[in-house]
C-alpha cells in the first residue's frame, strides 16, 4: 500500500527536514550549553558547538546542595516506575474485562471511563487533593505524588481497544472450555499478547510521570523533590548560572532520550495505534 | 511453568519498586543518630562556612541549606504555605522584616526561643532589632535578628570614567546630596555613554526612596499605625513613587526586575552603572558579577542621607520535630561571631552592637569593590537607625506597587494610570 | 471436564458472574479515591471560606458571585482563550501540512517520524527555560534573530502569548502531526485514483478528499488541544520564573495560574475552588464549540 503513495517532492523533503532541525535544535542546544563555561551567557549570536566544560558543570551541578539534584533522579525513577507498572497492570485487567468479559453495567461503566478522560482531574482536583494530603500528613511524601496517578483512563481506553482487536473471542472460548479461570487466562493468554501494547502505553506513562511539575510543586517539598522540582529550584536559588541550569535540564532529559532512541519506533507506532480507532 | 516465571518477575519488580519507595521519605540518617536540620533563606545569608563549622562542632546534626533567590513571589508564598499545612518549612526559616511583621500576631506557629535560652540574649541585639522579633503582645520570643540594610549606593567606576564623571567615592557621594540631584547626574551620564543605563530597574530604588521618607512623614508607608490603608494619602509613597519614574521618563533606568535572570545577566553586560545598595546587596553584587568585575564597583553615600532598608531575622516553627537543636542552630547564626561572619562572607551588615563595634566589622575595607571602607560608611551609622513601622500586610502591597512600577517601565502604564492601579490594587490586597 | 460438585460450580459462577467487576474494581476505586472525591469535595469548598488548618465559614455562592465581577478573573480568561487560539490554530495547521508530507514515499520515513516526536521527550520545565533564554529581552537569540534589539515579550499581551504558544506548539505539534498521519493511511487509495483521474490537483485532493476524510481525528486533537489548551499552566510560568501572576500587569496570566495565586499565595481554598470549577466550565463550553467547529471541517455535512 505504501508503494502506491506518491514520492516525496524536493519541497516537501526540504520542509521535513526544517521540521527536523526546528524539532532536535532547542534540544541540541541545550547539551551545547550544558558543555559550556558561562563566558557564553548573553553571547549574540548564541554558541552553536559544543565546548569542554560538561565535566566542570556537572561537579558543580552535584555541588550544589539545595537543589537534591541526585536525589531528584532517584525520586523520579521510583515514582514513574511504581506509576508505569501500576498503570499498565490495573489498565490492562480493566481493559481485558471491558473488551472480553460480559457482565452487567459494562458499557455505562466503559462510557463513565470515557467521559473521566475528558475532566481535567490535574486541575480540578489539585485543591482538594492538596487538603486530602496534608490532613493525612502525606504532604511532602513520595506517596503523595504516586497514589493519584496509580490509574488513568486513557490507560483503560487504550487497552481495551488493544484486546479487543488483538485476542480472538475463540481463543478465550477455548480456554473457558478447557477450564481456565478468568484471572488464568488474563495471565497465560492476555497479558503475554498485550506485549506490544504494554511496551507502548508504559512508556508514554513514563515520560508523563516523569515529567509532571504542578502537582509535584504544591505537595512536595525542595528537601525531597522529583527532578522536575531539583530543576526548578536549580533555576531559583542560585544566582545566575546558567550553564548549570542548562546542565540540569539537559541531565534531566538523557533518561527519556534514551528511552526514545531504544523504543522510538514503538512509540511511534503506539501512537499511531491509538489514533486510528 | 512459564506462568509463574513471569508472574514471579513482575511481582519482583513490584516488591523491589515498593521496598524502594518505602526505604525514601524518613529525613533522618536511620541509626546514625544524627539529626538534620533544614534552614530556609532567600537572596544572600553568607551562611555556608558558618553551616560547615557548626556541623564540625555538633557532629550530631546534619544541616540542609535551600535557598531561594527570589523573595516576594516565591519564598514569601511557599513558605505560608508550609505553614498553614503545619509541615514543609525548614527547622530554621530566615524572615525578612515585612513579612515578620505580618507573622507578629501568629506567634502559636513558632517556638518561643525565651523558651531555649534566647531571653538572655537581649544585650546581643540592638534594642528595636531585638523588639521586633517579639510577638504582638510581647510574650513570645518569635525570631532573633540577622542583619540590617543601612543605605548606600553602589556604582560602576569604570563607566562613570567613561562618562567623564569623578570615580572617587567621596567625590561621588558629593554629587548627589539629594534624589533631584541623583537624576540629573543620570542625565550627565546617560549623555556620554549609551548601551548602558544609569540604574538598574525601578523597585530597588523604590522601596530604598521609600524607606527614606517614611520617617519624615509619620515614619510609615503604606499602612499607618492603627492599621489603616494610606498608600494613597502618604507623600513619602507618592515622593518616592514619582522619583522612580521620573528616572523612567528620562530613559535612564533599564527597567529590569531585581533577581530575575535578566538583571543577573546584566551585570555582566554592562547593563547598568548604578544601584540602590542595602548593605546585604553587596553580596548580591558581587555574586552575580564575578571575578572579571572586581574592582569595577564601588560604593557611595546614598542620596537624601542614609536610610533603613529593613533586615532579616531566624525564626524556628513550631512544626520542626527537633525544636530544641534548631533554636541552638538560629541562636548560633545570629550571635555576635556569626553576624561577623556573614558580614565578611556577603556584606550582610550586623544587628549586635560587639559585632558592630568589633574592629573586623567597623574597621572593614571590601576588596572587591576597590577595597571601599564598608565598615565606615554602613556600620558607622547603624546603631543610630530606626525602623519603618510596617503594616501586617505590607509584603502584599509592596508586590502590587513593584508590578506597576515594572509595567510603567514596559510602557504598559503611563504614570497616572500606573498610580491610580497601584493605589485600587493595593487596598484589595489591604482588605 | 465436566463440574457436577455443587462447590465447583459455585466457584465458576463466580469466576464469570464476578471476575469482571474484580478486575475493573481497582481502576473504579481508585478513581472514586483520587478523582471523583476531590471533583466533590471542590464544590464543597468553594461554598466556604476555608483555610488549611481547619477553620472554615459557609459562605454559599459568595465565591461565585465575587468571581464574576473579578478583573483579575476575566483577564486570566482572556489570556487563557487568546493563548489557546494563538497556540492551536497554527499548530493543527501545521501538524496538518506536516503529515501531509510525512505521507509520501521516501526514504528514511521513521527517522522523519521519531524527529517530529522528539519535542515530546523534554520536559516543559526544561522547553521553558531553554525558550525562556531564547526570548530573553536583552541579548535573546529570538532577538538577535528578528531584529527587535531590546523588545520585552513578557511586556506585551500578544508577545507574551506568541512565546508562549511557541513552547506550546514546539512540544505538541509533532505528535499531532502523528495522529494524522496514522488516520491518512487508513483513507482507501482508490478515492484519490478516482480524484486524480477526474483531474482533480494534489492540492484539491488534500482539500477535498484528505482534511473531510480526517474529520474524527481532527475532532479528537481538536479536543485534546481544549483541554491542554485551556487548562495551560507550567509554561507560563517558567516564562516568568516561577511567579504564577503571569506578568507586571497578569499579561498572561492563565485561568489555571489564577487558581494557583488564590490556593497557594493568598491561601484562599475556596475561592480557589470556585476558580476551578468556573475553569472546568469553560473547558466544556470551548470543547463543544471546537467540536461543533470541527465537524463543519471540509464542508461536507
């Protein structure tokens, strides 16, 4: 089917390859900067190579205590990997149950999943969830930040409409035939044929968690931050440095780079998947 | 048997991430015994030597600086927030003079320091210093006193060289008796050198020009004593309101906005030649420019004759699970050897009277701007100065009359409109 | 296998009568937890004056009526459209055109297509303050670039919502840009034959037959845009470091960002509460006209 598209003009090559630059440019430069000494602030036109400074800029940035910047990656990783795991587990159970399962009340129950997607719960909720935390003395606490993201309903969607389409009702039948309870088959049929969705949805999860900042900055506080809030106490407390800043960000950043070079083409193609139906 | 591999890994994965999300959160070194101590500061306490030897000396405590550049906008908030919900702020928080005041009545959220032996430390402090960190009705011991932000004006030599003015402090100092005379010198330097303004950006100049006239007409500003809203109806707030933008008008200020990355930047862009200068501004002046502009600041007398910008004081909350240390912790750093300190480290100029008198402080000469005597022009007249009364909400509408003035800068507002905004929007934030 | 014990029976009925509400229950519960109950409890709030440490006033509507005589307020909503105009119109322009050529036969189509996503992998902390020191006033590369020496961006409504939306736009229109193309490829080649064969230009065809043909997709990012759309909040606020008043005069200061000031610098939870709820109003009514303007999309009913 591809074949019968037609061939990429000289025009439209030389716009995509502008969207290239303009996509990877701020990203590049921002490791640019991370290499340099901070001779090259307010520099016009701004440096465009890299420098030998990444070593020099990274001792400071682990000098500077207020920002916890170590800390802030290992608060990251442990809560978008409990979220990502908690998401893709709890979002597949449902998603097997709305796709498969008959019982009563599934679709009312699939349409409210629905319409939860469409409430802008990190803003509505921020208030009263703020309250709900401080009276609970979880404010400041990693928990605080894990627990209300422990499920969404993008995540449910999503695999519903994986399952549906990936695992045929006779292969569900037969292992019904063959005795296999309810959460067997969910284990030894579904979950393994959910591979490439899991991948997809877990990874999309990650990059979200890892990089929320609001609801971070009003329950936590800078002693115990994500990287998110290290990044935003780097850019606040200190006088101005801004290659230590920028190596900051551009540190903050190399995680999920390196998620996206390994598992770029799956991301896409969740994406794409997801976008059809 | 492939089943339970997988089921087995996946609730690996699960344990392992949950044991790890368990073992974070405690603030303390398990059984090390060793306690940490957070303190809060905002702009520029010179603390940190001072952090190092109190950790060498109490090898039982652990301190954790975070420090905030901005104040107003940022610290001010977090730090209510922390302590309206009863957890989050430091075991030792520094409160400026304005928002102290707006604290004086809340004196159930911090430890009374009489109650850890602060009551005998009164002769430490200059009298109104001491005073101030009283809760409202006296029977509480709220915050020890820092420092003090006796006026001057700081000043670039070598652009002022170029504009063909005199670079000797004194000389300088003599140029501008008054405000009036301030901004015509402005007009002589802005004459000769362009790229740069002559003063950075209105709201230090602002609330510096304010500070100065309050104790000529009732000695407050924008709340008189009975807690009445008077922005509108007290001269010194329109006075120094109207200098500022006279400045403006003749295309003599930058208008940056103080601790914002621009203004940082500016001082090694030659942005500006002149600053209104708290004695704590040093350190931020110094911080900020660097080793390449040594020797290219310089420090005169303020124009108008002196003045009190405020200062800061340590407080303990009464949320701090180890009261007891962080009362010893504040007690240290305000003591007479601490003020000392931190006047060497960032200029931050004493409230005790040894420390003021002691040779180290009064005698002091600042290598980084052309070796200026600091202790004689700041400390010499400090133990003479008074404070401006300031109104429990003072924080508020000292931000909404900063905004304006930024917006007038921008052209956003002329003056007038700019004064009839500052005035409305100042008495929402009063009520 | 036959199951003719009354207690194995018992177990398979549960298994298929149960299972299924076992297996949703941890989302619903969940989500009852963090989401349903604070949705409530925000009503509940905004009908007080309420302060953390527990001392509450009822007040009824008092926030209510109060927000909608606040300047402050419908600034914020102002912004808050201007902004959402300003960033996705040109960016669903964009990811359109964008798609469009990414769906061409060429080599390389994946290293194309990770490019365009790539935007996604920062942080908006991180976008923020690299496109905060591009816009800087003095000595910014945006600056340097244009020719405007010395022009503040935050100075101005309609600079400020421009540098705003580019951060926006840079993140953003890739992935939409994705979207489309995925539901490009499910349009059947054979109408564009019959198109082509009738004479109809590229560019006709893109009109005619790619953007009506596209229409859910569109409807959906059109959505999904409102909502990220009306309810921006980091950006504008690394832009002014960290400060939620958006500006010496709130020139962008955005609905959410309102409703930040009140909760956690004035420390007023319930007319904070009234803002979110007024904020979740205005996401639903801009949801539907960006639906019913969508749906218009390519003439045909």
């Amino acid at each position: 089917m591809n074949d019968s598209l037609p061939r990429a003009t000289l025009l439209t090559r030389v716009m995509l390859a502008a969207a290239l630059v303009l996509s990877a440019f701020p990203i590049y430069w921002m490791f640019v900067i991370a290499t340099r000494g901070n001779d090259v602030v307010g520099q016009v036109p701004p440096p465009l190579l890299p420098g030998g400074d990444l070593g020099d800029n990274l001792e400071r940035l682990w000098a500077t205590k207020d920002a916890n910047f170590l800390l802030g990656l290992t608060n990251s990783a442990i809560v978008a990997s409990t979220v990502t795991v908690s998401v893709v587990l709890l979002s597949s159970l449902a998603g097997f149950a709305f796709a498969k399962l008959r019982f009563r009340g599934r679709n009312p129950l699939l349409v409210l999943v629905l319409l939860t997607m469409a409430v802008p719960l990190q803003q509505m909720g921020i208030i009263p969830l703020y309250i709900m935390m401080v009276k609970l003395g979880w404010a400041g606490e990693l928990k605080a930040v894990i627990l209300p993201f422990l499920v969404n309903a993008f995540g449910v969607f999503f695999m519903r409409q994986y399952v549906e389409q990936a695992i045929p009702d006779e292969l569900i039948e037969a292992a019904r035939v063959d005795g296999c309870s309810t959460l067997r088959i969910y284990w030894s049929i579904v979950f393994p044929a959910l591979r490439p969705a899991i991948a997809v949805l877990g990874l999309l999860t990650f990059m979200q968690t890892w990089n929320e900042f609001i609801w971070p900055m009003v329950v936590l506080t800078p002693s115990n931050p994500t990287v998110q809030l290290s990044l935003s106490a780097l850019n606040g407390a200190h006088f101005q440095d801004y290659t230590l800043v920028f190596t900051g960000t551009a540190l903050s950043t190399v995680p999920l780079i390196v998620i996206f070079v390994l598992f770029g083409r799956q991301i896409v193609g969740g994406i794409m998947e997801g976008a059809v139906k | 048997m492939k089943l339970s591999r997988k089921t087995a890994a996946l609730a690996a994965v699960l344990a392992g991430v949950l044991a790890a999300g368990s073992a974070c959160g405690a603030d303390d070194d398990g059984g090390s015994g060793r306690i940490t101590l957070v303190v809060d500061t905002f702009g520029s306490f010179g603390y940190e030597e001072l952090f190092t030897q109190y950790e060498k000396d109490n090898p039982g405590v652990k301190i954790e600086h975070r420090n905030e550049k901005e104040h107003e906008k940022v610290y001010v908030p977090k730090l209510l927030q922390y302590l309206e919900a009863g957890s989050g702020a430091g075991d030792v928080v520094a409160l400026e003079e304005g928002i102290l005041t707006s604290l004086r009545g809340q004196a159930d959220r911090f430890v009374d320091l009489a109650d850890h032996g602060g009551a005998a430390l009164e002769s430490d402090f200059i009298k109104w210093k001491w005073d101030l960190g009283k809760s409202v009705d006296g029977s509480s011991l709220m915050a020890l006193g820092t420092d003090v932000g006796s006026l001057a004006l700081c000043y670039r030599t070598d652009l002022f060289a170029k504009a063909g003015l005199p670079t000797d402090r004194a000389e300088v100092g003599r140029l501008w008796p008054t405000w009036a005379d301030y901004v015509a010198t402005g007009e002589r330097f802005q004459a000769k050198v362009s790229g740069t303004r002559f003063v950075d950006g209105p709201a230090a100049l602002f609330n510096a020009i304010l500070s100065q006239e309050a104790p000529k007409h009732g000695n407050y500003t924008y709340f008189d004593t009975s807690e009445n809203y008077v922005a509108d109806k007290n001269p010194a707030v329109k006075t120094a309101f109207d200098l500022v933008n006279s400045l403006k008008a003749k295309n003599l200020s930058s208008g940056l906005k103080s601790f914002t990355p621009e203004w940082q930047t500016g001082f090694k862009k030659d942005s500006f030649a002149t600053m209104a200068c708290p004695a704590w501004m040093l350190g931020v002046i110094k911080e900020n420019s660097g080793d390449a502009y040594a020797d290219k600041w310089d420090v005169a007398a303020v124009p108008g004759g002196g003045g009190n910008w405020g200062g800061s004081y340590l407080a303990v909350p009464k949320q701090s699970k180890h009261p007891e240390e962080a009362a010893e912790l504040a007690k240290f750093l305000t003591g007479p050897q601490s003020q000392i300190a931190a006047f060497k480290a960032v200029n931050a100029l004493p409230t005790s009277p040894q420390a003021l008198a002691d040779p180290q402080v009064a005698q002091a000469v600042n290598g980084y701007f052309n070796d200026a005597p600091v202790g004689e022009i700041f400390a010499a007249g400090a133990s003479s100065l008074q404070p401006v009364r300031l109104g429990v909400k003072n924080v508020e509408v000292r931000t909404v009359f900063e905004d304006v003035l930024i917006a007038i800068g921008q052209g956003k507002l002329t003056p007038a409109e700019g004064w009839t905004k500052a005035v409305e929007d100042g008495r929402d934030k009063a009520e | 296998m036959k199951q003719n014990r009354p207690l194995a029976r018992a177990v398979t009925w549960f298994d298929l009568k149960a299972a299924p509400y076992v297996l949703i229950s941890p989302y619903f519960l969940l989500f009852a937890v963090f989401g349903l109950f604070p949705l409530g409890f925000t009503v509940w709030v905004s009908l007080h004056d309420w302060e953390l440490a527990g001392d509450r006033a009822w007040l009824g509507f008092t926030n209510y009526t109060e927000l909608l005589v606040d300047a402050d307020f419908w600034n914020a909503v102002v912004n808050t459209l201007g902004m959402f105009v300003l960033a996705t119109i040109p960016q669903l322009l964009l990811a359109l055109v964008l798609a469009n050529a990414l769906n061409k036969r060429m080599r390389f189509r994946l290293l194309y297509r990770l490019g365009v996503l790539v935007p996604m992998v920062t942080s908006i902390v991180a976008v923020a303050v690299v496109f905060g020191q591009l816009f800087a006033r003095d000595h910014g590369a945006f600056n340097w670039l244009l020719g405007t020496d010395g022009l503040d961006w935050q100075a101005d409504k309609l600079t400020s919502w421009t540098a705003i939306s580019v951060m926006v736009d840079w993140r953003w229109t890739g992935y939409n840009a994705l979207i489309y193309l995925a539901a490009m490829q499910a349009i059947p080649r054979d109408l564009y034959e019959a198109a082509a064969i009738d004479g109809a230009s590229p560019r006709r065809q893109f009109w005619r037959i790619t953007v009506p043909m596209l229409r859910p997709a569109i409807i959906f990012t059109a959505l999904t845009s409102t909502i990220g759309g009306l309810s921006l909040f980091t950006e504008p606020v690394m832009f002014a470091q960290g400060d939620v008043g958006g500006g010496s005069l709130g020139q962008f200061q955005t609905v959410a960002m309102y409703m930040y000031e009140s909760a956690f610098r004035d420390r007023d939870y319930g007319y904070a509460s009234a803002v979110a709820w007024m904020l979740f109003l205005l996401i639903l009514l801009v949801s539907l006209v960006s639906f019913l303007f969508t749906r218009r999309i390519g003439g045909t009913k």
